[in-house]
C-alpha cells in the first residue's frame, strides 16, 4: 500500500463514521497480508466488525435511555423465592417477539418486597439485549410527565415519543392519587398502546383495589379491560424478600448451598 493510501485511508473511514474498521484496518490488513486472504474475506471480516460494533453501541443507547435500575437483573434474582413465577416462562418472555410484536402486556400484583420491580427490570434488561427498546418509569413520574405535556398542548406528541419504546414499564401503578386529571392521561396512554405496545405494570393491588386509581368507575372498567385482554398476570403472593432475607440473615438461595463461606449467626 503506498503513503498516500495509508493516510488517507483514516479520513476517508472518518468521513464514512466507520470507526470500527478505521480502528481496525492496521491489524486486519497486517494479518491479511500474512496469510494471503482473499480480498473478499479481508473486506467481509472488516463489515462484521463494524456491524458488531453498531449493533453493541445501540444496545449501550438503548440501555441508557431505559432508566432500569443497573443492577436489577434476572440473573440475581431467585425464582426459588417465588414459587407462582416460573423461570421457565419468564425466559420464554424475555425473548420478546410475539408478545411484544402484538402489543400485549404484562401485569405483577404483590405486596411491597416480594421482587415486582426486580423481576420486570430483570426482564427489561433482557428485552434491551435483545434489541428492544425499553423504558422503566415510576408510575407517578410518567403521569406528572403526561400532566405536563399536556398543559402544554403537547399530550399527542407525548405519547408518540412513548412509541418508540417496545415496552414501557410502568411501577408502583396503584401509588398514582386519584384526580381527575391524573387518572385521565394515565386512561389515555393504556388506550393509545392498546393492541400495539406493550405496557408492563407493578402494582399493590390487583385489580379490586383500582376504584381509587381512576376517578370513575366506568374508566376503570375501561382501563382493566384493555390491560388484560391480552396479558400474562403473574400473582407474586409470598412473604416480602427483604423481610425474609433480614429475618433470616442470608438469601434464600445462598441458605440451600451446603457449603458456604460466610459463617452463620
Ligand atoms: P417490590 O417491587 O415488589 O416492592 P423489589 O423488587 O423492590 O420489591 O424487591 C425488594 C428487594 O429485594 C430488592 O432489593 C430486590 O432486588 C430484592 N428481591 C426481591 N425478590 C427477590 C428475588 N426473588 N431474588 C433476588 N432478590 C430479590
Ligand atoms: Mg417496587
């Protein structure tokens, strides 16, 4: 390769924001020579690099704009611990494609500690490597949001900037007062995904409880209707994790291993 092609090769890959082959050409090409690669094999490695690259830095993006908690994960969490939740089945949803392509939803009811929040991060962060987009908000954050844009005029648009989210988790839903304001943005994003994208929600209560959460009962009829039509329910009635844990002094799963490091009491 002459001095001119050598330096204007890194321009030129700037100029094409291929920063993956720019990084890597030196070294590719190095080896390629060695070995007497086909120009064929020495071009298709440098692409698959440079596809690798993208798709793993919009997975970085999209992780960081999902606001889920960093360290809720499926891997730490114990399905032991609940035995109505099969592991089995989360992992099947964890997948994504139909559930999300058809825009249903996912619904967890418990009392406070037993791993709601836990459980559909854990599952977020499963749907983000797999390329979906996510967002994780607190129920009463999301509905002061909408609130907002909608003073403003802008509800509409709001909302279309949810849509780009394959999975909007909404946690702590039964938390959200009871004004009739409040209830009517919430009433308005569970119809405007309904059918076409997902919406997971945690809450307190299942449903019996929701008189308070929509102003009118007519409205909360509505609401429940298009939530589970169609959905997956997990009921998470044990004791609360935490509770179990500070009682017990060690997690579940650390108590069945037979040896362990840490010394009892
Ligand atoms: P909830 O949202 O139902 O109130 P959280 O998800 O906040 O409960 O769980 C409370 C704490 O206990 C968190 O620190 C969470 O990571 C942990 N936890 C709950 N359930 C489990 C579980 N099955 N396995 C591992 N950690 C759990
Ligand atoms: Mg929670």
């Amino acid at each position: 390769m002459s001095a001119l092609e050598a330096a204007t090769l890194p321009m030129m890959l700037t100029e094409l924001r291929l920063p993956t082959i720019k990084r890597l050409w030196p070294a590719l090409a190095e080896q390629s020579n060695r070995e007497g690669w086909p120009a064929e094999r020495f071009l298709a490695a440098l692409c698959e690099h440079e596809m690798n690259e993208r798709e793993r830095r919009r997975i970085d993006r999209h992780r960081a704009e999902s606001a889920l908690p960093p360290d809720k994960r499926l891997s730490a969490f114990d399905f032991a611990a609940v035995p109505t939740v099969s592991k089995a089945h989360v992992t099947a949803l964890a997948e994504g494609d139909s559930w999300l392509e058809q825009g249903a939803n996912i619904l967890l009811f418990g009392p406070p500690g037993v791993g709601k929040t836990h459980l559909i991060a854990g599952l977020g962060h499963a749907l983000v490597e797999r390329g979906y987009r996510v967002l994780f908000t607190r129920t009463s954050d999301l509905v002061q949001r909408l609130q907002a844009a909608r003073r403003d005029l802008r509800l509409p648009a709001e909302l279309a900037r949810l849509d780009r989210f394959d999975l909007l988790i909404c946690d702590d839903f039964s938390y959200v007062r009871r004004d009739q304001g409040e209830t009517s943005v919430l009433f308005e994003l569970i119809a405007e995904r309904y059918e076409r994208k997902s919406l997971a929600i945690t809450a307190n209560q299942p449903f019996s409880g929701w008189d308070h959460v929509f102003a009118e009962p007519a409205m909360t009829l509505a609401a429940v209707d298009r939530l589970v039509h169609h959905a997956t329910i997990f009921e998470m009635n044990v004791e609360s994790f935490r509770r179990r844990v500070a009682q017990k002094g060690l997690a579940p799963s650390e108590q069945r291993k037979p040896t362990t490091s840490k010394p009892k009491g």
